[in-house]
C-alpha cells in the first residue's frame, strides 16, 4: 500500500517514564495495529530532538496519509501538532490512555481509549485501531473540510485550554516577570523577545509555555499595538486565565468600534472571554461584562447560524454557571432552532432541564442527542441512564445500559459500580 503513518504523542528524554511508556505504546498497541496493513511508521523522535517542534515535524503532520495521535496527559506539543493535523483535514486516529480527561474541543472526536495494563486490554485497542483504519481504507483516504479560518482559530482556543487541568494560571498570571538590570530571563531569549516579540510569543506558545507567553505580552502590545496577530495572542491567554491579558482584550474591544474589528478576532475573543469567566468562576461578572458584548457583536457581524450558535452557547453557559437555568434554558431554544442537528445541544438542554426539574423534557432532549450522534460518547449515556432512572423507565435504562456497555464496557462497569441507586434497576 506504501502509505505513510505518523506518530503524535509524548516522547520525552531518553530512559525517562514518558518516553517508556511511549515506546510501549507504539510496540505493544500502534506498530502490531499498523502491520496487517504496510504503513510506514515514524516519530518524532526518528526526526530530530523530541521536545522541539520543527518543520520537518510540521511536514510530517500534514503530509503523512494517516496521523495516530496519542492524547494522553494533555502534552502541549501534542496538542499543537493534532490541531496543525486537524487543519488539513486529513485521516487521523486519536487515542488516549483510560482514566485520562480530554479538554472540549477533542472530546467530541471519535478516541479510542487504551490500556497496556493487561494483554486483553492491548489487543482491544488493537482491534480498535484496526477497525477505524479499515474505515479509512474503504473510503480511500477521503479527506475531510478543514473547514474556515473561524473554526482553527476557535480549535486553536480551545486546544490550549487544556492547560486549565494542569497548571494554576493564576499563580503564573501574578508571578513578578519583570527583568531587573542585568538579569536573565530563564523563560525566552531575552534578545529574541526584544528583536521580534511575535516570535518569541509564538515559540513560547509552541513549547507550552505560558509564563513566556504572559511575558512577552506586554511587549508585543507595545510593539506591534492592536493587530491581528497580537489580538489572537490576547486570546490564547486569556482563555487560559490571564487577568492581564483579559484586561487589555476588554480594552480593545470596548474601546473599538464593531465595525473596525475584524470578525474572526471579535469571534475569538469573545469566545477565550467566555472561557475565562467560566474557569474562574465569574459568570456573575460576566453577565453584566460579556454578554452585552456578545449580544452586540451576534446584532452587530450577522454571523452565520454555526457561528451564532457557538456565541450563544456561551451566554447559555454563563447562565448555567449563575444557576438561572430558565434563562439558560431560553437560550438553548435559540440555539436548537438554529442548530437541529447537532446533538452536543440536546445535551446540553437536557441538562438544563434536569437542573430545571423536567424530567420529561430532559429526557426527550437526550433521546435526540442520542439519535442524531454519529460516534459514541459515553457521558451522553450516562447522563441518559440517570434521566430515565429517575423517571423510573427501568426497561429503557436497561435497554440503554447494554448498548452503554456494547459501545465502552469498561465505562459502562465503571458507572454501573459508583451508582448504588441505578444497580437496583437491574435487581
């Protein structure tokens, strides 16, 4: 077949825990998965140094006719290359280790979870993996729309969101960076910060660093003003939670006119506002602070139905974290009328209205999620069991619990053992 496969995952130093377990991965679970099938196999390391992204790298993302992208701990230069993979909308497959969170914007993508505790486990994934390539075999490596600028842009927010689960950003938003005569700077090239900001923000973003990000900030604003580039690299911090960062996106936005900023940065920005408030627990500022804004820009840029859908999901969640669910709930209306389709909305009006205490309601809500979703998502199915639970329909939960454990049977166990009330349907 002479096809090429390249590895994204974590890789670490040589001899360390990361890069056993990378190896591991690949020998035991990716290079038997691939055989039956004559790709040739590379990774990063087979490239050059592991922990830098170089081009030669970037090459292989987009080149390679699949990409097996290995999630597992939120690696930051995994995270970028998977959304450079995603751009060109190429074949790829996405695994993460069991009892590993993915951030939002990935959750929604097919991943199939593995193990390499035991040899049944190894040869599940195995199986998996092989099953998922035979569908891109069958449709001839078919790519799919990268779709527009909007949407990488809003992928790129919310791939590095991630960071939320790792690292306390407000403690890195609060550290005094600021450079004393004669000291060095143990983040960025001090000279290459002052020769070209953008580039060091840019390669600080790259290597995962938020603190160079955060401290290049003020420089690059102070270089280059309000550009387009300088606004997206506002956006990236403050949807990680930078309070510096959020200050002078508010500033800009409020101080411009609508129709002088560009609508994919407005859309962004107000996108990374959204997440800021949430992570940080301050929908009620937000209420008052960000909504008016988002209202203004969905009056104002007359963005598509998928675009206004997204912006007003977020007046939705901001709702939701303010505990009024009616007007949570009046939202998602709006948003279903605009999005039929899309099953992450029922969900999320299910939820709703569980909070609401319509059972009913929550119930045809998720019964529609579940018909209109095209892969397997077991918080659906969860949240499907406890609803129908609830409104005492012990043969439909049954019924949803086997096709729960048909499509994750460790999930499913798992769920069924940390809920005492819903085993009793089955007793």
């Amino acid at each position: 077949m002479n096809k090429t496969c390249f590895i994204i995952s974590p890789i670490g130093p040589k001899d360390s825990d990361i890069r056993k377990k990378a190896d591991d991965l690949l020998e035991l679970i990716i290079k038997p998965s691939l055989q039956i099938f004559d790709f040739t196999v590379t990774r990063a390391d087979q490239i050059q140094r592991p922990t830098v992204i170089t081009s030669d790298i970037i090459k292989n993302v987009q080149m390679a006719d699949l990409c097996i992208i290995d999630l597992t701990d939120n690696n930051p230069n995994v995270f970028y290359e998977c959304g450079r993979r995603h751009e060109n909308g190429k074949p790829f497959i996405q695994l993460v280790e069991e009892n590993n969170d993915l951030p939002f914007d990935v959750a929604g993508i097919r991943t199939i979870t593995y193990s390499l505790s035991t040899p049944h486990s190894v040869n599940k994934a195995v199986k998996e993996i092989q099953s998922f390539i035979t569908e891109i075999i069958t449709n001839d490596f078919q790519e799919k729309s990268p779709g527009d600028s909007l949407t990488s842009i809003a992928g790129t927010l919310e791939r590095i969101e991630r960071k939320i689960n790792t690292l306390n950003m407000n403690k890195s938003a609060n550290v005094n960076i600021t450079k004393t005569k004669g000291s060095k700077t143990s983040i960025i090239d001090s000279l290459e910060l002052q020769a070209n900001p953008l580039k060091a923000f840019k390669n600080a973003f790259q290597n995962g660093d938020l603190l160079g990000m955060r401290q290049t900030l003020p420089l690059l604003i102070d270089t280059e003003g309000y550009t387009h580039d300088t606004v997206l690299s506002m956006a990236l911090l403050v949807s990680v939670g930078d309070q510096f960062a959020k200050n002078m996106l508010m500033t800009f936005i409020t101080g411009t006119d609508f129709k002088d900023i560009d609508n994919e940065i407005l859309f962004t920005s107000l996108l990374s506002l959204e997440k800021f408030y949430v992570q940080r627990d301050e929908e009620s500022q937000a209420v008052s602070e960000l909504i008016p804004l988002i209202e203004n820009a969905i009056n104002y840029k007359k963005y598509n139905d998928k675009y206004t859908a997204q912006l007003l999901n977020s007046i939705q969640k901001i709702y939701y974290g303010t505990q009024n669910y009616d007007k949570a709930y009046t939202i998602i209306e709006k948003i279903l009328d605009l999005m039929p389709n899309e099953p992450g909305y029922y969900y999320n009006a299910s939820l709703i209205c569980d909070k609401l205490s319509k059972s009913t309601k929550a119930k045809e809500h998720i019964d529609r999620c579940l018909a209109l979703q095209d892969e397997f998502d077991s918080d659906h199915y969860k949240h499907a069991l406890l609803i129908n639970y609830k409104l005492r329909d012990y043969n439909r939960v049954k019924e949803l619990f086997n096709e729960f454990w048909t499509g994750n049977e460790e999930d499913a166990q798992s769920f069924l053992e940390d809920n005492d009330e819903l085993r009793q349907a089955f007793i």
